[in-house]
C-alpha cells in the first residue's frame, strides 16, 4: 500500500521533470480535469487517488517508471537501467 501524499509528490515529481509540465497539460495528456490532477498532489486530500488506468497513462505521458510512481522503488526514468 502506498501513501497518497507521496505518490502526489511523485507525480508532481515526474511532472516537473518532464518539462515542467503543467497539471493542466498532463490532464489534458491523459483525459482528466485539472482539478483531478491537482487533487491527487494534494498533501490536503489524501482520499482522492488516480486508478490504475490513470497510474498508467501518467507514467506513459511523463516516461516515468511504473514501479517507482506507484511505491518510490527503482528509477524514475522509464528505461534507465536501473528499471
């Protein structure tokens, strides 16, 4: 189980790596609302989380390793060898 302000953090995390890449745009990326976005890098909402769906479209949309947004565990970086 993983906690949600962390997983928050992450996603804001690969965000800003990718770019600085906006909650806008990366909702736009993968078909949410902003606010959907912004909800789920809340520290404030920690009951509100992206499905699994969703965990694989942001991971696709930033290039980021599965593994490490959903637990913090290996690379952040989709491909990097340490995946």
């Amino acid at each position: 189980m993983f906690v949600m302000s962390e997983l928050g953090d992450r996603i804001k995390q690969g965000r800003e790596n990718a770019g600085r890449m906006s909650q806008d745009a990366l909702a736009h990326a993968i078909g949410v609302s902003r606010a959907a976005v912004a909800q789920w890098e809340s520290k404030k909402d920690n009951n509100t989380k992206p499905s699994i769906e969703n965990l694989v479209k942001i991971a696709e949309s930033l290039e980021l390793n599965i593994e490490w947004l959903i637990t913090g565990n290996g690379s952040m970086q989709k491909g990097s060898a340490a995946d």
